[in-house]
C-alpha cells in the first residue's frame, strides 16, 4: 500500500459523499416526482422527461473529468459540483411548486434545474471516483467501491424516510423547505468530508500533459482499445439494467396480480439483493487481497447471473403464480449487486490504464455512457413493452420477449469483459512485487 493511500476512514468519508450526491438526487427524481403525479395531477411522462434531461447534462461528463486533469485536484471540482447540484435541487422544488399556479413558468424553470443537477452529478461523480481510484490500495478496490455503495444506499433510506415525513402535511413552501434542507446538509456533509483527504496538490510538470485541449483530449482517450472496449462493456450492461429497473413491478402488478404495496415490497426485496451482492464481492476482496477473485470474474459472473435470473423472470411470466417471484428477485437483485459493484471497481483499475493525467476525461466517458445507457434503458424498456403488448394478445408474453432481450444483453456484455486487456506496462512491476495485475489479461 503506497504512503498515499486512503485508509479505510477516508473510504468512508467518500462514501458519505456518494451518500449527499444521492440524497439530492433521490429527492429531485423521485420524492418531486411523486408530488408532480400526485399532489399537481400532471402527466407522468413530464417527470420522465425532466429526468431524461438530468441524464443527458451528463454527456458533459468527460469535459468535466477533463477540468479536474487540468489542475491535478479533485477535491475543488468534487465542492463545485455539489453546489451546482445543491442550488439545482432547491431549483427543482421551486420550480414544482411554482407548476400549480403557472405550469408554463414553472415548467421552464425545472428544466434548467434538472440541468443543473446533471451537470452537478457529472462533476462530483466523476472526480469522486477517478479520487478514488487513484487513492485507494488496488487490493481494496473492491472492498472500497462496495462500502462507497453501501454507504450511499443506506443514505437513501434515511433521506426517504425522513423527508417524506418532514413533507406532511404536504404544501408548496413545505416541499421548498425541506428541499432546501437536503441541499444544506448534502453541501456540508461534502465539504467536511473531503476536507484535507486529498492532500497538496502534485507540481504542475506532473499535469503538463494534461493541459492538452478537451478536443484532443478526448481523441486519445477514445482511441484507446481498453477505453472504447469498456465504454461499450458498460454502455451494454447499463442497457439491460436500465430496462429491468422499471419494469419488475408493472410486471408484478399486471402477471401476478400485486397491489402497489406489494409490488413496492417487491422492489424491497430485489434491492435488499443487490446489497447482499455487492457485500459479497466487497468481502470477498476484503478477505482476499491480492489472492481474490478477480475483478473481471466477478463482472462476468454477475452478468451471467443477471442474464439467468432475467431468463426466469421471463419463464415465471409465462408459468403463472405458481412460480417463486420473489426468490427470483431477490437472486436477480444479488446478481445486480455482484455486477454492479464489479464494474465499478473494474472501472477504478482500469481509470490508470494510459497516460494518468487523463484519469478524469477517461473516468468521464464512462460515466456519460453509464448515464447515456441507464436513461435509454428506461424508456427502450417501457416503449419495447408497450409496443409488444399491443402486439401480442397476452402481456406475459410481451414481458417475456422484453426480459429475454435484456438477458441477451447481459450475455453479450460478458463476453465483452473478455474482449479488455489492458497494456498497463506494469507486469515487471506485478512479477518483481509478487502479485498479480488487478485486471489479467485476458483473451485480446
């Protein structure tokens, strides 16, 4: 482990910045959400489109990883972004309230706050992770990226539940309140988090090269093979992901006849899964060390899994009540877990795969195909099922066609786990130290 290597409080104190970025974010697209549908009496597909534009700010997410390349720091662009995305929540509030009395106003204003969150995600997402990456000991990956993620799921329960009691009895100036509130908390916990956790920044010869332009910038970074490769690994995996998240509970609710609180028990339990998947390779790297499983088995393994899980969901729809949905969602969940937090680590070894003072812009690709693919995945899924369903005379087998496809999805994104083999120049290194590199080659 180098001298600079984050111990595991500073993980930590990352985690809980994961965890501020996710509250404001959980409270615009979802607790806003809900009063729009609800509390306004306004179409659902205004939310939809309002979060499609907070998905599409982050295609800047490789010029905003690029500024942090630029100075060497982290730490300033990690601030910045949190206050964007702080001053975009309380905007968004603002803006649903104001949609009561004047929609057309309102409207308006929500569309640039959605904007700015976007922008704001993509620039705290981005450095908090190419941070991370390049701080924490490669044995720990794993380990870190699951602790980051729990953390930032545990922060999501405490901020649901503690807003949406904070909003009752529900009123305009309440929601801007409480919105407010979130914002604050989520800017302060991120300051005094990364406050001092990165150090001095490094001397300005070691970033020359990083004062290239964006445009170049971004030309080398996407010319290289393990770049494109896994841009494209996770752009497809997202995909299937994406698709599956909206759809288990209109399945459950329109095969299995759930209500709503059973189908949202449901999700319970699938995200109850995905947990006990991602503590599952945490610990298991945890355990491990250098002698663990590596990343990309683990990537390939929650792939599959998703994939078979997917296969059963499919299968269940077409057997009928019978069927164990609930054991089959809960392993799907694990196998989203085992994937999700495979990836990420994946993507945190491969972030010094290249020239290092590109770390932001190659970290920023990702995350914009990763953001890019979740909000096409929504709605390719729901538009595929509709479109199905007035085809076909039975729904089960419009959601069948819809999980089978992304099962397929799935399987293509583990065999393209196989396709990255990174040239790191660091096997001497590996085979003088003793180890082995984080990411084997594997077949080129």
């Amino acid at each position: 482990m180098t001298k600079d290597s984050l111990s595991w409080i500073g993980i930590v104190r990352l985690g809980l910045v994961q965890t501020a970025l996710g509250a404001v974010v959980v409270f615009s697209t979802s607790t806003l959400n809900r009063v729009m549908v609800v509390e306004l009496s306004l179409p659902a597909m205004l939310p939809g489109a309002l979060v499609a534009v907070h998905y599409g700010a982050q295609v800047l997410r490789p010029r905003l990883g690029h500024g942090s390349d630029v100075n060497g720091r982290r730490t300033p662009w990690i601030i910045g972004g949190m206050s964007v995305l702080a001053m975009g929540g309380v905007m968004a509030a603002a803006a649903t309230g104001l949609m009561g009395a004047h929609l057309v106003p309102g409207l308006a204003l929500a569309i640039a706050a959605f904007l700015l969150i976007g922008i704001g995600v993509g620039a705290t997402g981005t450095t908090l992770l190419v941070l991370l990456a390049t701080h924490v000991d490669p044995s720990r990956r794993a380990a870190a990226a699951t602790v980051v993620w729990v953390i930032m799921i545990a922060g999501f329960v405490f901020t649901a539940a503690s807003a949406g009691s904070l909003l009752d009895p529900f009123s305009p100036l309440r929601l801007l309140a409480v919105a407010t509130g979130v914002a604050s908390a989520a800017t302060v916990v991120t300051v005094s988090a990364v406050h001092g956790l990165e150090g001095p920044a490094a001397p300005r010869s070691v970033h020359a090269g990083s004062r290239t332009p964006f445009a170049a910038a971004l030309s080398q970074v996407s010319s290289e093979p393990v770049v494109r490769r896994f841009a494209i690994f996770v752009f497809v995996s997202m995909l299937a992901y994406g698709a599956e998240e909206l759809l288990i509970e209109p399945f459950a609710g329109t095969v299995f006849g759930f209500t709503p609180g059973q189908s949202s028990k449901l999700s319970g339990v699938q995200h109850g899964g995905v947990l006990v998947g991602m503590l599952l390779v945490g610990g298991a790297g945890a355990i491990g060390g250098r002698r663990a499983v590596p990343l990309p088995t683990w990537t390939i393994a929650g792939c599959i899994a998703s994939a078979a899980a997917l296969v059963s969901l499919a299968a269940a729809g077409l057997t009928g009540p019978s069927w164990p949905l609930r054991t089959t969602v809960f392993v799907l969940g694990v196998a989203n877990g085992v994937y999700a937090v495979a990836a990420i680590g994946s993507m945190m070894a491969l972030v010094g795969a290249g020239q290092e003072s590109r770390a932001g812009v190659r970290m920023g690709l990702w995350g914009a195909a990763q953001a890019i693919a979740f909000g096409l995945g929504g709605l390719a899924g729901t538009l595929e099922s509709d479109l199905l369903r007035f085809v076909m005379t039975k729904p089960t087998s419009a959601y069948a066609a819809v999980f089978a496809s992304e099962a397929a999805l799935f399987i293509v994104a583990a065999m393209m786990v196989t396709r990255i083999n990174p040239s790191c120049g660091n096997d001497v290194a590996h085979q003088r130290a003793g180890t082995r590199p984080i990411w084997p080659a594997v077949v080129g």
